[in-house]
C-alpha cells in the first residue's frame, strides 16, 4: 500500500536523481549498472559489513569527516592541494572517489582489482616538496596507511552514530577486515584488521599530525564555502557539524574548529540524524534500482 501523498514519489525520485548525479557524475548510471549487472565473483559477499556501511547515507558525514582528519598529515595534505584540484572541480574528485568506493565494494573482484591498480598507477605520479622543503610522494605506504586509516576509522565512526543499523562489535571489527582487503590492493603492507589494530595505528601517527596553513584554508572551504547550491546549505551545514563532531577533541583543535558538547548533544547528533534519514529516503529507489541493500 502507497502511504506517500499524491506527488511525493516523483517529487522523492527527482531529488534522488539530482544527488546521485551530484554523486556519481555524468557516467553514474552506465557505472551502476556495469558494478551490479556484471557477473563474476566479488570480493564482499551481500552480507558484508563493508556493504552495509558504504550503503548507508551516513557516509555523507563520514566521507567529510575522512577529509578533515586526513589533511592533518602535512605531507598528504600538500599532495592534495598541490595534485588533486578538489578547489577547482570538487565533485569531479568526489566522484571519482565515489565510484572507486562502488567498484571495489560491489563490483566483480576483476573490476575491483583494475580501479586499484588505475588508483596506484595515478599515486606514481603524485610527488612534490612542502613548503617546509619537505619530500612527499602518494605512493609512499605509510602515508597510504594514514589516508587508510583515518578514512576507514571516520566512516565507521559515522555509521554507528548516523547509521540506520549499527554494526555490533563483530561487525565492526569485520569492516576493519574488508576494507584491510582493499588497502592491500593499493599496497600498503599489514593494515589493521580490527578495530584495535586501527586505534594502535592511527595513535602511531599522532607524532606527524598537525594542521598546515592548507589544513586549516581546507577546513574553512568545506565547512564554510562548500560548493553546493543555496538551496542545500541548511541540510550541508547538519551534515558538516556532524562530521567535525566525529573527529577527536585534538584534531577540532588543531583546525580551530569550535566544539559545545552541549550542543553536539542537543543539535548537532538529532540534525545530523534527521539529514541523513532524508537522504536515505530520497536516495531508498536509486539504490535498490541497483540492487543495493538499503538500510
């Protein structure tokens, strides 16, 4: 039974589309289609903790929180601002990332394999020196680990707080496992495996954290001067305060960005929940078109 108003499920398809597009950029549907219509062995099985977490809206806030605690490495965040053009053509970095995410999660373990090594082939050709005078090159593995770690530790952060199934602590620890499978794919050697393993080696890189002038220009545009229509400020805004409130209390100093825990309780956690509830809405019939769990 159709419990919507007249109109609501064109009106739900339409904004749905409008963020996939976003999203996914212009190849999203040929993308989608060729990632779940493509038969083969995959590298996750449907039930994956990997799937559940990476279908979920909560990787809107998750995603932008990987991008702040990322730049808190000096050395990747010149490599990004010198390398990735995410200023100048901001979706067409999300995208990229977006499908890359796709492929490896729900594309056959061929295709998974092929985004790694285009992904690895394009690191060989990051290099460059700070401002400091300093080396820098993507390929680096430990500086792949820390981009690895801190995107897999914020986006499971975001889905036990914004998902709409939580992972318990075996599942947890399974998507701390899956996504070690990727990060082999790119070469970084022994990545954690469990979310103990991921504490230990992210605490191993607080000694080579701190935010840059770059760090700290790239927090404001995110968060300030995000590029997306009028239109969308409010909920982007609910989506940035739940991302800043995911990082650790040192890294949101590091960025001077101001944290009430008050408020983070009162505001920032039932908005961030409301957003992110919406978006699971608008985007429930792209996604099951696709042959994706929803949550």
């Amino acid at each position: 039974m159709n419990l919507l108003p007249p109109g609501a499920s064109t009106v739900r398809d339409r904004i749905g589309a409008a963020i996939f597009a976003r999203v996914a950029g212009p190849d999203g549907p040929r993308n989608r289609a060729a990632i779940h219509g493509t038969p083969g062995p995959r590298w996750f099985g449907p039930d994956r903790p990997v799937r559940r977490v990476h279908g979920d809206a909560s990787m809107f806030i998750g995603g932008l929180s990987a991008l702040l605690l990322q730049s808190l490495h000096p050395l990747a965040m010149a490599a990004v601002a010198a390398h990735s053009g995410f200023r100048g053509a901001p979706w067409g970095r999300l995208q990229r990332t977006s499908t890359f995410l796709a492929v490896t999660t729900y594309g056959t373990a061929d295709s998974a394999r092929a985004a790694c090594e285009r992904v690895s082939a394009v690191h060989e050709t990051v290099r460059g020196t700070t401002a400091d005078g300093l080396p820098y090159a993507a390929s680096d593995p430990h500086l792949l680990c820390w981009v690895h770690v801190a995107e897999v530790d914020t986006f499971l952060r975001a889905h036990q707080r914004y998902g709409a199934h939580p992972l318990d602590d075996e599942g947890c620890d399974g998507y701390v496992a899956d996504m070690a499978r990727i990060a082999r794919e790119l070469g970084i050697p022994a990545p954690p495996t469990n979310r103990a393993e991921l504490a230990e080696r992210l605490a191993a890189y607080r000694g080579e954290l701190r935010a840059t002038a770059e760090a700290r220009s790239t927090a404001r545009y995110l968060l300030l001067n995000p590029p997306v229509p009028l239109v969308a400020r409010l909920p982007y805004g609910a989506l940035a305060a739940g991302a800043v409130s995911l990082l650790p209390d040192w890294a949101s100093r590091e960025l001077r960005l101001p944290r009430l825990p008050v408020a983070e309780d009162l505001c920032v956690r039932p908005l961030g929940t409301a957003v992110t509830a919406g978006l699971r809405w608008v985007l429930s019939p792209t996604r099951a078109a696709a042959g994706e769990t929803t949550s």
